[in-house]
C-alpha cells in the first residue's frame, strides 16, 4: 500500500514526555464483562485493587508526572466497585477523571452520580470483535451497524450536558475499510462526539521472526498473554489508516503526531484537527494551532492539555475570529466559511465545532528485534516491581512484568537469545 503524502516537517511533535503528558493510565480492576479479541490485558475475576492502593497510585503519578487527565481504564472501571469515590478523588486533586468503558455498566442513574463526582469523559470502546457480552441486538454486527450502539451512548451523555465522549476501535486487516466511515458518522455527530481514536491490532502470531525472552530465560509463544495462531495482519500502520481514509475525505488532513522509540516517522499518535457544523467540515487545523494550543495551556495550567471540554469544542466561530490573524490554517477554515455562508446565509445560525481523530500505532519491530513504542507514551500506567518499588510502565505491555517480571526482549530466531 502507498503511504500518505504528509509531511513530518509539517507536523507538530506533540510534546508529551514521561515526565510531563497530557494522560496518565490507572487500571483499578482487570475485572471486565467482554472479552475483546485484541485486547492486551487478561481478564482477572475478583481484581478490584483496595482503594488505598489505586490512590497510592494517583499519588505516583502526581510526584513524578504533570498531567491533564486519568484515564481510569482496566478491565472495565465502571465493575469497580469505588468507582464514585475514585472519580471524585481524581477530581479532588484537580485532575480531568476519563472513564475508558465499554459502556455496558453504564445506566443513566449511574452516568448521573458519576456527573456529580466530577467525571469529564467517557472514552467508548466499542468494535465488532468484542465477543459476547453486549445485548444479543449487537452481536455480529459491521462497525457500520454499530453507529447505532455509538450514538445512543453520545446522546446519554449529551443529555447529561458537558461530558466530553470519545470512541475507541481496534483496526484490524478485515475491519480497516471501515475507518472512513465511522469518520464520516462522527462528523455527522460533531455536536456530540468530541474524539474518534483508531487503535490499530497488534498480536504475536507464529510468522513474526522472533523469539522471546524474559532476561535469559526463553518465552514460549503460547505463555504469551497476546498472542494468536490465527493469519492475522498485525503490522497496520498509521499512514495506511490516513490512505485509507483519504480516498475518501482527500482533504484529511494529520497535524501532530508522536514518533516511534526506534524510528521518527513512525506515527505512533496521528492527531487530525477538523472544524465545521453537522453538515460541513469547512477546514482542518494545522501543526502550528495545535502547538499554540498546548503551549499556551501548558503556561498557563503547568501541564499538557489533552482532553477540551464540549463548551470549548464548541466554540469554532469564535476560533475562528479570534485567531485568524495568527494561523494558516484559520484563515483558510474562515474563508471556506464565508464561501459556505454566501451560499445560505442561514447557516450562519448553525454552530461550528471541533473534532479529534487520532490514530494509534502500538508497537513495532525492528529488524534487530528491537521493539518500538510510543515515544512520550501517554498511557503509561503504575506498576509494584518485584522489589516492592513504584515503576511507571507501558499499560499496553503490563501483562509481562507482571507475568515474568520484566519487559520481554524479542530476538531474531536464529540467534542465541543469550548472547545478545
Ligand atoms: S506505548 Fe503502548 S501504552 Fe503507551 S501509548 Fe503506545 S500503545 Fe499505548
């Protein structure tokens, strides 16, 4: 496949770091009500860490991290059973509390309480190789089917009034062509659906060319938590996803990004800013907006943004006339929309709001075995070391630590793992 003709020189380098980042990742259960196919956590019955430790946690990450957000993932957080008290702590240490759900648990009464407690988000995983667990109406439905299970947890939270919503999807080989449509349902709900988040599958299948170890000790495939023996494509990568989506929105337009550990321009996070109403996207923002957007929030509240709230995003006309002057990329939206209201002035009446589409690309290998991630990792999460001793490790990863100790290293087969 042809890679996407952008740019990384016309491409912010979002500037998130282990120290300082927009997101933080804490995992209070690894409990859940699915069993996803691409998921990277085990699904552990009776998880529920005690409420002291997951605040010890937030107090890891809040000595050695400036951060915007928590997202409270697992598992599923909302089977957690402190999962009022948890969103009220967070919100209590002037953190943004995201809930990373798929939404089954959630009724309105329980949306309500949450609402109360300071929740700012909801990031919705919802795909089609999620397993049983949803009503049986969802099962072995197409991502395009399931807009309808989508939009009816984007208007519940809607109705509750500024919660910020997200979704989440795995992209898989089989499910890739369906990437532009469900950025064309979003952009149908711009009013409502604040991010669209494409995670793209990774598994370790038979063909990869590696083996694996823990120190010394050789790892076989199957003691593996992510690993399947299925013909699986499992090296999707983001510039692909933006071909994809081109072809059909040739305007798509990707501005910031995180690189790879190994390589600069793998984009491990593809951020794409879009502004326009319900029927019209009238301009995509451009690297330098998003770069004056993180820096002057970061002067001014001391940390990375990433999650707006529903009453920013939906200040595009506003965006528009105030920062013209400044950027490129505004002024191009305020022309397209002059053009769009000359031709029905009434549309001057319809609100215009900005959207996210990111894109995420977790780890690669390289040809020596060396395994890159996303470097500036934004869902790094806490993790107790066998000596008792706080670490702050990829949650994508956790099962390996966890399971043998240490991250795995991958070798070239053919070679002693031990002597490399
Ligand atoms: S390194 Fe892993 S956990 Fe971190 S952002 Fe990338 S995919 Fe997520």
């Amino acid at each position: 496949m042809e890679t996407a003709s952008f740019r990384l020189s016309e491409m912010y380098r979002l500037p998130w770091t282990l120290p300082d980042n927009g997101i933080s990742w804490l995992e209070p259960t690894a409990h859940c009500n699915l069993n996803c196919y691409g998921c990277y956590r085990k699904n552990i019955k009776n998880s529920n860490k005690p409420f002291e430790e997951v605040k010890h946690e937030l107090d890891v990450f809040q000595a050695l991290r400036k951060t915007d957000c928590i997202s409270i993932a697992g598992g599923e957080p909302l089977l957690y059973p402190n999962i009022i008290e948890l969103v009220a702590e967070i919100k209590s240490r002037k953190l943004k509390p995201i809930i990373n759900t798929n939404g089954i648990a959630l009724t309105k009464e329980l949306l309500h309480e949450l609402k109360k407690a300071g929740v700012f988000g909801f990031t919705f995983h919802i795909d089609s190789k999620q397993g049983k667990g949803r009503e049986k109406k969802w099962e072995g439905k197409n991502e395009i089917e399931l807009n309808e299970l989508r939009l009816h947890y984007a208007e519940i939270l809607a109705a509750e009034g500024n919660i910020a919503c997200s979704f989440n999807s795995t992209v898989y080989g089989d499910t890739l062509q369906y990437v532009p449509d469900l950025v064309d349902w979003a952009h149908k709900h711009i009013d409502i659906v604040h991010t669209m988040v494409f995670i793209l599958f990774r598994y370790i299948t038979p063909e990869l060319p590696f083996d694996f170890y823990a120190g010394t000790k050789k790892i076989y495939f199957d003691d593996i938590h992510y690993h399947s023996d299925k013909d699986e494509i499992t090296n999707l990568n983001s510039k692909q996803v933006v071909e994809v989506i081109r072809k059909r929105f040739p305007e798509f337009k990707p501005a910031a990004y995180l690189n790879g550990t190994y390589k600069a321009d793998d984009y491990k996070w593809l951020l794409t800013e879009r502004i326009g109403t319900k029927d019209n996207i009238i301009g995509y923002l451009n690297n330098k907006f998003i770069e004056l957007v993180m820096q002057f929030y970061h002067f001014k509240f001391d940390r990375y943004l990433s999650y707006a709230s529903p009453k920013i995003l939906s200040l595009g006309r506003a965006t528009l006339f105030n920062l013209w002057t400044i950027n490129k990329s505004v002024r191009k939206a305020l022309g397209n929309y002059f053009k769009f209201l000359i031709k029905n002035p009434f549309r001057i009446f319809k609100k215009l709001y900005i959207q996210s589409i990111m894109i995420i690309q977790p780890v690669d290998f390289m040809e020596n075995g060396d395994q890159s991630m996303c470097d500036g990792c934004p869902d790094i999460t806490v993790w107790k070391d066998r000596n008792g001793k706080d670490q702050l490790v990829w949650s994508c990863r956790l099962e390996e630590p966890m399971e043998h100790g240490v991250f795995l290293r991958t070798v070239p087969k053919g070679f002693n793992g031990n002597s490399v």
